[in-house]
C-alpha cells in the first residue's frame, strides 16, 4: 500500500459511523430529490467517492462486500446519467 494510501485507511478508520452515515444519507437524499442537473452532478460525485474508497479500501474487504459495494456505485453512476439527461 502506498503511503498516502496509508494515511487515508487510518483516518477512515478514526471516522465515527454514525456521523458518517447522517452525512452521506443527507448528501444521497439531497442528490436524488434534486431535480436536473444539479442533482445528477451531486449523484455523480458521490458516486466518485464511492469509487475512491472501493479502491482505497476493496483489498481488504470480503468478496460479497467488494460486489455490494460495485452494485452500488453501478445505480449511482446510473441514477446520476439518467438524471443528467
């Protein structure tokens, strides 16, 4: 792993769940519920942070989990085209 990958898996790691969870719901039902291109910008940039911590973090994870995780990203990308348009 490189270095600056490193530090970012322990500062993940420091990061409190339940905060990240309100944060990231907040952003998704902020995203999805708004309309045109704004909406499927902040879908899609969501969408790169989940692809930055499925890189980041998909050594480590199970299998099952890494799958869940590109289904995810899948309908993100997916919602924030079909939103673009």
């Amino acid at each position: 792993m490189q270095r600056t990958q490193h530090r970012l898996a322990r500062r993940l790691a420091r990061a409190n769940p339940t905060a990240v969870f309100l944060v990231t719901l907040v952003v998704v039902l902020v995203a999805l519920f708004t309309p045109g291109v704004i909406g499927g910008l902040l879908t899609l940039a969501l969408a790169a942070v989940v692809a930055a911590l499925v890189v980041t973090t998909g050594a480590s994870q199970p299998t099952r989990l890494r799958v869940v995780r590109l289904l995810v990203l899948t309908l993100l990308i997916t919602v924030g085209l079909v939103k673009l348009l």
